[in-house]
C-alpha cells in the first residue's frame, strides 16, 4: 500500500488561513494526499498561532499541526497544547513547557509517530535535537509502525545532519522554518523522505510573509521596527511524500508550489 502524505510549509498570517479553508480540502484530493501536516507557527500575524487559527486549520483539512521557535507567540494557545495532541511544539523545549512534542495518528490505519524538534543552530539553547529524537523513538518503540519529523531549525548543515543520522529510523524527514522552498528532494539511501526546507505558505510580495518597508528599515538602520504580514497573493508551499507500507520505504517525493490568490 502506498500512503501520500502532505506536508505544507509554514502558514504565515489569518488571511492566508482564510485561504486555506475556502482551498485546501480540494487542493488535498487533488494531490491524493491522505493526510496533511502544516507548521502553523506564523498563522495568526507573523509570529505565533492561536488557539482559533489552530482550530480552524484543522477543520479545514490539516490532521496535525507543527510549530518552532514563534509557539508561545500567543498565549490563548498554551491550554490547547496541553488537551489537544494534534498540536505540537517542539520536544527539546522543557519538559515544564505546555503541550507536547510528538504523538501518534492514524493514517489509512497505520500509526504514525509525528515528531517537532528545533534545532540549535543560529536558535534558543534547547536539548540537543539529535538525542531528543533518539530518546522518543526508543521511548514509543512498539507503540508505531512508521515515524516522520518536522525539524524546524535555521541551517541547513544541521538539517542535513539530521536527515542522514536518522536515515531508515524516520521515514521522512522535512525541514521548516527559513520559509524558502529547498530544491534538493530525495530519498536517502536507507529509504527516508526528505527536503531541506518546505517553503512558505503565505503571501509571495513581501519577504518571508512580511511586510517588505519594516524589514528593510531595519537592515538599514539597525533600529527596532514592527513587522506585519505582506498584502497580495499567496502562495502554498510544500511536499507530497508517497509511503510504501510494506517495505517502510519512501517512494517518491514531490516539491509542491500552488499559487492560491487572495
């Protein structure tokens, strides 16, 4: 059996999740996606998510939302994070944080264990990312039949790092976070999925989802500014990883960029 799983890079303001509920259920049967993982940590203004913009990503089509640096962005979230397992932060923040790191969904009946951990590198301090995810694989062992990870984290070398290290123990692996979409998808030699970076889900004019005038003041005077998400079209950044179930190895993986409009 063959399992298509969507993965859609970071959503970036509430117009885009507008979109998103108007777009995504067709844009998933028309990809035959049969599951759908966003990192949503920018949907409510830049950065952080809310409690709201979570639920209404869900309801229109996404199974489990990842997040990163921005989480805590909004505090109405942090009870959701606790009773809804189908929001993650990342696992390497402490264990005193709200919510949780991984959990496990039903995928066309198999169980997947879903994994959110940021990186170090140019980041916040956390535990290590490589013995964060080693640690909650042994620790679910049994309990899943494949596992994917969302590594949110700033350089490449370190998403790299990370693929090849766990290469055959996750079967895919994507990278978030730089909100530009990487071109080298591949499947690694033991059989994981992978892209460096997914992209941006949010308007294409500004930079990064943002308003272009506060960001390029700052570059240039150094001063504090406050940024706001860009106006014009959206674009829905992404990949299409195709599962096979008998063999745990991945089979395809297709960079995806939809332009959705306004």
């Amino acid at each position: 059996m063959i399992i298509n799983l969507f993965a859609v890079g970071d959503i970036v303001g509430l117009a885009t999740v507008e979109i998103l509920k108007k777009k995504l259920w067709k844009i998933r049967e028309e990809l035959g996606a049969d599951a759908v993982i966003a990192n949503g940590e920018n949907a409510y203004d830049v950065k952080g998510i809310g409690a709201a913009e979570a639920k209404a990503l869900l309801e229109s089509g996404v199974d489990l939302i990842t997040t990163g640096n921005h989480v805590w962005g909004r505090w109405d979230l942090f009870p959701m994070l606790d009773r809804d397992t189908r929001i993650l932060r990342p696992a390497n923040f402490p264990a005193t944080t709200p919510g949780s790191g991984h959990s496990i969904i039903d995928i066309c009946g198999y169980r997947f264990l879903c994994m959110n951990i940021q990186g170090t590198v140019f980041l916040d301090p956390l535990d290590n990312p490589f013995i964060t995810a080693d640690k909650i694989l042994k620790s679910e062992e049994g309990r899943y039949d494949f596992a994917l990870l969302d590594f949110h984290a700033e350089a490449t070398s370190e998403k790299i790092a990370m693929a090849l290290n766990f290469d055959g123990r996750i079967n895919i692996i994507w990278g978030t976070h730089t909100h530009v979409q990487t071109a080298d998808e591949k499947i690694l030699p033991k059989g994981t999925g992978y892209i460096t970076d997914l992209g941006m889900t949010g308007p294409d004019t500004g930079i990064l989802g943002s308003a272009p005038g506060p960001i390029i003041a700052r570059f240039k005077t150094h001063m504090p500014q406050r940024f706001s998400v860009a106006e014009g079209d959206a674009v829905l950044c992404g990949a299409l990883f195709s599962l096979d179930t008998d063999s745990g190895r991945c089979t395809s993986v297709r960079r995806i960029r939809l332009e959705l409009g306004k």
